[in-house]
C-alpha cells in the first residue's frame, strides 16, 4: 500500500544555525496513529511544521505519493490539519462558530453550508453550547475542542497534534483521547504523555538529536529508551 506520508533524508536548520533535524527517515500509512516521543529539543515540532508545509528543509517528503515542492504544496497542505500546542495561535474569530466557519468559507463555501458543517462539528465535539462564546474566554479544554473543530472543518487527511494535553486536566485529557481514537484520520501526536501517548497512538517514533532513532509499539519504546517516570 502507498505510505500517505514518506519522508526521506529530511533535514532543517533554522535561520540561527540551530541544527533541529539531521535526516529524519518516516513512513505512516493512512488510519494510523503514530505518537512522537523525546526529549525537549530533539526535533518533534520542527518535523511536525515541514509535515504541514510551514517550514522548508532538504531532503523529500511525500504525501500520499506526491513530493512536497513549492508548486504541490498549497494542495498537499490541504490534506493536513495542524492542530497548535496553544489554541490562542488558532482561535481568532468573535465566535466559536465563526471560526469553525472561517476555513471552509475561506475556501470558498456558501455561508449557509460552511455555517452547516460547523454546527455538525460543534455536535460532534460536544461543544455545541459554546457556539457563539468568544473563543478567548473559552477554558484550555474548551479551547482545545474549538480548535480541532476549526482543523476538521477543513476534512484533512491527516491531524497533527502538537502536545493537546498541555493545559487539560486530567477528565480533559480522558475525554480528547477518547475523541481522538474516535477519529478515523492519520494522526501525528507529539507528546511527553506516555498515558495519552498508550491511549491513541497505534505505534511510537522516538526522536533523539534531530533523528528518529527507534520506532516501535509506546510500550516498546518506553522501555528501550527508559521513558518514563520513575
Ligand atoms: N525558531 C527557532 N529558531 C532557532 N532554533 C529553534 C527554533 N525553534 C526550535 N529551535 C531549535 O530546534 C531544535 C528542535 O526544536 P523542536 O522545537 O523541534 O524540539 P521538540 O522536540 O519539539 O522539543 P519540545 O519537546 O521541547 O517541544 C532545538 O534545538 C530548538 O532549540
Ligand atoms: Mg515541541
């Protein structure tokens, strides 16, 4: 079966000099939830935004079978819905609805559908009483859920998740797990949460040094690279 994502010799310096990956090698399959795991700085994030198209390193990356260039981005990156560690980077809109909203209007739905679908979301998520709160008055666990809609309004193929536990707490974290196995997209999940991490990832991809160093079930992982709390 054709990998929906195949990187190959990815590599990334920031402007700075800082070397933050040194040639990832990658492959997930459609439906599959792989959980990024490692330490602060080994890579996680910087490989999370080159998956979404938001930085440009060496090396190729392929999205069900096509090559990230500058001329395939703009549709490639219409298959990823990059969910941000901090939902105030993704929340902008005067009303929860509007912001679910915004995208598929953004790309060009009528009104009356695009304000369809995020009322659908709003029920999915469980969320529909905040329908018209102002996102920034929202709790961190409201915010979270607000946010995901905005990325599924989009229907990507892939979800990427940048540490969602961060600000939840513990009834939060249950319920985005049981939200996300619910979920039949691809997921990439950075996380320091070895529970979440057991919870909706199928597999774990450790990261060391701008590299991805082992790869395995979380539980394999965990115990190869002595991760976790003792
Ligand atoms: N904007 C930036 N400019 C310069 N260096 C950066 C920038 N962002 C990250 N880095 C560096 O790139 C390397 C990888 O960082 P990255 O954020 O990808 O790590 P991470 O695995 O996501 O870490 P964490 O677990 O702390 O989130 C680190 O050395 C970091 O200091
Ligand atoms: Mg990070």
């Amino acid at each position: 079966m054709q990998p929906l994502i195949e990187v190959e010799g990815l590599r990334y310096a920031y402007p700075d000099g800082t070397e933050a990956l040194r040639g990832v090698k990658f492959r997930m399959q459609a439906g599959e939830s792989v959980a990024l795991l490692g330490s602060n700085g080994s890579g996680k994030t910087t490989f999370l935004l080159h998956m979404a198209g938001l930085l440009d390193g060496e090396g190729s990356i392929h999205i069900a079978g096509e090559r990230m260039t500058a001329a395939t981005k703009p549709a490639l990156q219409q298959k990823t819905g990059y969910v941000f560690q901090d939902s105030d980077d993704q929340l902008f809109m005067q009303t929860v609805l509007e912001d679910i909203a915004f995208g598929p209007l953004h790309r060009g739905m009528s009104p009356e559908a695009a304000l369809a679908r995020a009322n659908e979301l709003l029920a999915q998520l469980n969320i529909a009483h905040l329908a018209n709160r102002a996102p920034y008055h929202l709790s961190a666990g409201e915010k979270k859920r607000a946010a995901l809609a905005g990325v599924l309004a989009m229907q990507p193929e892939i979800l990427i998740f940048d540490e969602p536990t961060t600000f939840l707490d513990p009834p939060g974290q249950r319920e985005l797990a049981l939200l996300l196995r619910g979920l039949p997209q691809a997921k990439l999940i950075a996380t320091h949460d070895i529970w979440f991490a057991r919870q909706v990832a199928s597999r774990a991809a450790f990261f060391r040094d701008g590299q991805i160093c082992g790869e395995g079930s979380v539980d394999d992982i965990v115990q190869r690279f002595d991760w976790n709390l003792k």
